[in-house]
C-alpha cells in the first residue's frame, strides 16, 4: 500500500474513534493521473488492488486547466467546461450520485472522457 494512503487511513481511524465515529469514507479518488507516466499506472494499480470497490472509477487526470481556474478565481467548469479535467470532475459528481442511488442514470450516460 502507498505510504502516505496508510497514513490517511490511520488519521481516519483516529479521528472515527476519538472524535466522529460516524465518519465514512464515500471512496478514494485518484487524482492527477498521467497515463503516459508507467509510475502512475502503477500506484492506480496497487490502490485499486488494495481498495477496489473504494476506488471511484473515475480518475483525475493532470490539467493545466485545472491548476489555472484558482488563479483568475473561477471554478474550472466556468473557466473551462469542455477540459479533460472539468469533465472527468462531471464524470466524479455522476459516479457519486449514481453511488448513492440519488440518480437513475445508466453508465452509457456517463460523460466520455
């Protein structure tokens, strides 16, 4: 398991038994991802084959878009709602919903990335 993953999860554990035993993970979401790197591929691997149904099935992509829109003070779907980041963001809010069951949307609904 990555290391600074094990240190989240022991920082929730002790914040579920000290301060909120109602705290819930919703999931781990990969952030940042570059397919072209083999070093992200591999940490994606090794966390879905250690959490796999808790990792999103969308990922993250690195975007200079994304690190832009904080800059001119917009969030990026104002700044740029056709980027890959903003849409695998939309992608994130449609999992999370379909998750929750707040939403009858198939998976063939999904944005592409």
């Amino acid at each position: 398991m990555p290391e600074g993953l094990g240190k989240l999860l022991n920082t929730i554990k002790i914040v579920q038994s000290r301060l909120n035993p109602e705290l819930q993970i919703e999931g781990i979401l990969m952030t940042m991802y570059d397919g072209r790197l083999r070093l992200s591929n591999q940490v994606v691997s090794e966390v879905r084959k250690h959490f796999d149904e808790m990792v999103f099935s969308t990922i993250i992509h690195r975007n200079t878009r994304l690190s832009e829109a904080p800059s001119v003070g917009k969030p990026v779907i104002l700044y740029d709602a056709e980027s890959k980041g903003t849409v695998n963001y939309l992608n994130l809010a449609k999992e999370i919903l379909q998750k929750n069951g707040m939403t009858n949307m198939s998976n063939a609904e999904r944005i592409i990335d």
